[in-house]
C-alpha cells in the first residue's frame, strides 16, 4: 500500500482506484498491479456526487477538514489521485491498515 500513498512537500498524494455506485462506502483494499488504493463510493458519478463523496468520506475517515483534500488528477475518471494537505505518510497508512 506504500506506493500508493506519496509524502508531498506540504501533505500526502494518495493514488486511488474508485469504484461509484456501490452498496456501501469504504475502502475495500489494495491493487499492486495499478499500485492504487481502492475505494468503493455509495454515491453514482453524476454531476460531481461522487467527487463530493469521496472527499466527505476521506475526511471523516483521515480526520482531517474537507478544506484540504484535493483532487488533482482525474476529476472525471476512476483513477484518481487526491492531495491531502498538513499530514504526514505514515499517519495516512496508519489508519489505512488498521482497517
């Protein structure tokens, strides 16, 4: 999961592999051949619900505010990377092992 999460100067990138439209939100593992967290969302992916979803859901779950989650790479597309701003890598992988 460790290539999947990237220490920034000013945060953490996290590759993501979402999947909308599912029966429950949550992180349902790991992808080593696309080297992307893989997360399923409740939400479809019309009019944007899914990107607010995702950024929601990563917030509650980083404990982190919304304000400083970012999508910066595919905004429209499954594979996602996310920018998460004033935390550190191994905080992230922390709560993402355990689980």
């Amino acid at each position: 999961m460790k290539d999947a999460v990237k220490q920034v100067r000013d945060g953490v990138i996290l590759d993501l592999e979402i999947s909308p439209g599912a029966k429950e939100t949550d992180v349902s593992g790991y992808n080593p051949w696309r080297k992307r967290i893989e997360i399923r969302l409740s939400e479809r992916a019309e009019k944007g619900r899914a990107n607010d979803q995702l950024i929601s859901f990563l917030s509650g779950l980083l404990n982190v505010s919304s304000r400083n989650i970012q999508i910066v790479a595919g905004l429209t597309s499954s594979r996602k990377s996310v920018k998460i701003i004033g935390v550190r890598a191994q905080e992230i992988l922390k709560v993402l092992t355990e689980r």
